[in-house]
C-alpha cells in the first residue's frame, strides 16, 4: 500500500496532512500537529508498531536501529521529519 | 509443492529422535544438540540470509516451529526465545550491531529475552529495570523473572526503561558479565526442559555496542515488536502441540480394545477425535494468516499474532486435556507426548500475553472498527 502518488513532490506539509488522516482514521480521535501522542496516551502498544509498518509501507523506507527514537515518533510533525530525512538518504544512495 | 525445509525436519528429528520425554522428566535439553541447531541456523531461522541466516519466511519457519512443537515444547521454546532476540537486534539494532549478534545467533551462540518483573508480568509499562549511561558505556539495574532459556544462554537481551526519561532500551548482557546473577526456576509446570531462571542484575556495566541503536526507543513499541515475533512462534508452536495431540489420540482410538471393539467405534470418542481435527485445522489456518500479514508487512501484523496466539493457545491447552482423556493411562506417565502437551499448551495460555490480556488488546481492536 502506498498512500502516496509519485508524482506530487513529498512536502513536509503534505506528508503531515497524510500522517494525520492516517492516525484519525486508525484511532477515531483528533489530533494536532504537535501533540505528544505517547504523552497523552494516544498511542496504545499495538498502534506504535502499526504506526512504523505503515510509514514503512506507504514511503517505501526502512526504519530501523537508532531511527526508532521515541523522539522520532512523538508527534506528527517529528514522523513527517524522519520520512522526509529517510526519503532523503534513499534518494542519495540511488543516485549515488 | 516440493516441501522446501524437508531436510531441516529430517535433520531436527533425527537429533530429538524419541528423546524429549527423557528431556522432560529430566528437566534439561542437551546442550551440544541446541549449539548444533543454532549454528545450522535453525534456532531463528528467518534471519536474512545476508546477515548468515537461512533467510524463511515467517510461514516457512512457523511450519518449522510447528514441527519442533509437535516433538518438544521446551525446544521449541528455546527456538521462540532465540527468535525473538535475534528479530529484536534486526529491528533496533544498529548496521554493526545486526553485523555481529546476528552472526553470532546463527553461528552457535545461545540467547533468551527477558521482559517480565517481579512487579511488571501483564502490566509490562510497570516495569523497573532501569539502563543508564555511564562514563562511555552503560549500567544496568534490575530484576526479571521466568526469562525462558537462560540455562543455555551465552548472552540475554534484556528490555529496560532507559535513563531517567519515559523511554526504553534493549540491552545485550552476557551471562558472565561482573554483577548478573542467575537462579534458575527449580520445577517449572510445563517446558520443564527449556532453562528458565530468574535474573537479578546488580550495577552490570555494559559497552555502549551492546545497547541496541543506543536506547531510548518507545517502551510500547519495543516490546510490542519483541512480542508480535514471540506470539506467532507461540502460535505455531501450540499448532505442532495439536498435530501431535490428534495424532496420539487417533492412533490411540484405532489401535485400543474398548468392550470388543476399537475404542473409535464408541460415537463419544468420535466426537472428540472430530473436535481435536477442528481445532488442529482452526489454530493452522490463524497462524498461517498471522504468518501472511507478517511476510506481506500488513499494518495489522501485530493484532493477527494476538489472534493466532490466543486461538491456537487455547485450542492446545483443551485439546490436550481431550487427548489425556481418551489416552487414559496410556498417557497418563510424565514426559508422554499428551502429558507433555497439557502441561506445556497451559503454560501457553499465560506466556507472551495471558489469555485475558490477547483479549483486551482483540477487544480493542473490536471497538475500533464502529463509530
């Protein structure tokens, strides 16, 4: 599944906008931008792992090792920063 | 279809041969047999094959784990628990860190994982163990318990909270190291062979090499992955537990005089000979489709190895007491595969997520499809 077309440029607005209906969609519940999801208990032990796959699946990247920083995943906006950075190292090692 | 890991069984069930009752009333698995596993590369068996793994799929090695269930629990235990480690450093571990643990857990080298505390079974977010920096390395405070393994581990990979923050870490902790302690459990119910212990760590310095991708990952997500892989061994592992259940009972019922005619020509025996097939077949397919979201990334791979964990766990753990009771004395010895089989599959429904808590997470999920 990618939710996302090859031929719109990956933004980090568009990416945050794609991260946030996936999570409203998957937990029924409003979120901001820059709430902490772990904090306030959002994100329940099954959905951390989903929220992972998912961003592995719909951005064709691998997230693993130090990557997967409690930081990286606290809020929209820090998951639209790892995909883009993430992106980013693919897109440099292809053409390298 | 060719079976692709015909040689693998072949080759594991000529070293158990006839020997897991021994293995069982004894309490203890040969050592040298799980060194040959493990550096065959059986013991995790899908770790890619670029890191010296045989590179199986999940389904491929759950029929594997299933098979191993259906000889010895205790072994297939070791094999759940060095999947787990070996799926863990995969995940979170760093390139150099996957480079050399992997190498080792394919190579011959023993592991266990210990999740569970004093304080902290169920509830794992009440847990105590704590990883700090210190100096360049790292220290480690705490104490678990029931870590499946231990007996035979070179090294186990320890889940913690990780500095002073909410974080958490996994931690690579040799057995030998200054300031680990080990006892191990004297008269475990079930997988009565499988090593368990408890471990208190006091003060262990570590190097920071050994802390997977340097700590500080989400405590829900850590174990839920570490979890997810040991819920779809379990899974396959309770499947072999059936297949060896149904196989003792019907071999039992065929063979067995009951009032001038073979004990399956009494219709309540059928009825529990058909119940037994039902379940095997149930509890395969559930893991099969845990098996298929896993190799296809399916976000939902961790609710599918919930469901195939709670369905085949429960459906081993009554079966075997259908089992025990057509056998009647026959299998009423320690260490007979359906006396086995109804201690290990109870033990099954409390490890990995009890009953009640794949319940909770299934309940959750239940009520998340409606508005």
């Amino acid at each position: 599944m990618t939710v996302h077309g090859d031929n719109t440029p990956l933004t980090a607005e568009t990416l945050q906008k794609e991260i946030l209906g996936f999570l409203t969609e998957r937990i029924k519940t409003d979120v901001e931008l820059d709430q902490d999801l772990f904090a306030s208990g959002v994100v329940s032990s099954m959905f951390a792992m989903q929220l992972v796959v998912h961003l592995e699946e719909a951005y064709d990247i691998a997230i693993v090792g130090a990557d997967l920083k409690l930081d990286n995943f606290r809020t929209v906006v820090g998951m639209s920063s790892l995909v883009l950075r993430l992106k980013g190292d693919t897109e440099a090692a292809g053409n390298a | 279809m060719p079976d692709r890991l015909a040689d693998e069984r072949a080759f594991i069930g000529g070293l158990v041969g006839a020997r897991a009752a021994a293995w069982d009333v004894a309490g203890e698995l040969p050592a040298d047999l799980l060194h040959t596993m493990g550096a065959k590369g059986l013991l995790c068996a899908q770790v890619p094959a670029s890191y010296g793994g045989l590179g199986l799929s999940s389904r491929e090695n759950g029929e594997l784990t299933a098979y191993v269930g259906s000889l010895c629990s205790s072994l297939r235990s070791i094999m759940t628990s060095q999947g787990i480690v070996a799926w863990t450093i995969q995940r979170f571990g760093d390139r150099e860190q996957r480079r050399t643990f992997l190498a080792e857990l394919t190579g011959g080298k023993l592991t266990a994982v210990g999740f569970s505390e004093p304080g902290a079974g169920s509830d794992l977010a009440a847990m105590q163990t704590r990883i700090k920096a210190d100096g360049d390395g790292f220290v480690i405070d705490g104490e678990k318990k029931w870590v499946t393994g231990t007996r035979y581990a070179d090294f186990v990979l320890i889940i913690a909270r990780h500095g002073d923050g909410e974080g958490a870490a996994a931690a690579i902790v040799p057995v030998d190291a200054p300031g680990v302690h080990i006892e191990l459990v004297p008269s475990p119910m079930g997988c009565r062979a499988a090593g368990h212990a408890n471990i208190r760590l006091d003060n262990v310095r570590l190097p920071a090499t050994h802390v997977l991708g340097g700590g500080g990952q989400p405590l829900s997500m850590l174990f839920t992955t570490a979890l997810s892989y040991g819920r779809v061994s379990i899974a396959w592992g309770c499947a072999g537990i059936l297949q060896a259940c149904l196989a003792a009972a019907t071999r039992h019922a065929r063979h067995r005089q009951q009032g001038g005619v073979a004990l399956a020509e009494h219709q309540l025996v059928r009825a529990h000979l058909a119940e037994l097939l039902i379940a095997e077949q149930v509890a395969l397919r559930a893991c099969e489709h845990a098996s298929g979201q896993w190799d296809s990334a399916a976000p939902d791979m961790g609710l599918m190895a919930v469901l195939a964990k709670h369905v085949s766990a429960g459906h081993a753990a009554r079966s075997a007491a259908t089992a025990v009771q057509l056998l009647g004395s026959a299998g009423a010895e320690d260490g007979h595969v359906v006396a086995r089989a109804f201690r290990d599959a109870k033990l099954m429904e409390l490890i990995e997520g009890s009953n009640e808590i794949c319940q909770l997470i299934l309940a959750d999920h239940a009520l998340s499809l409606t508005d």
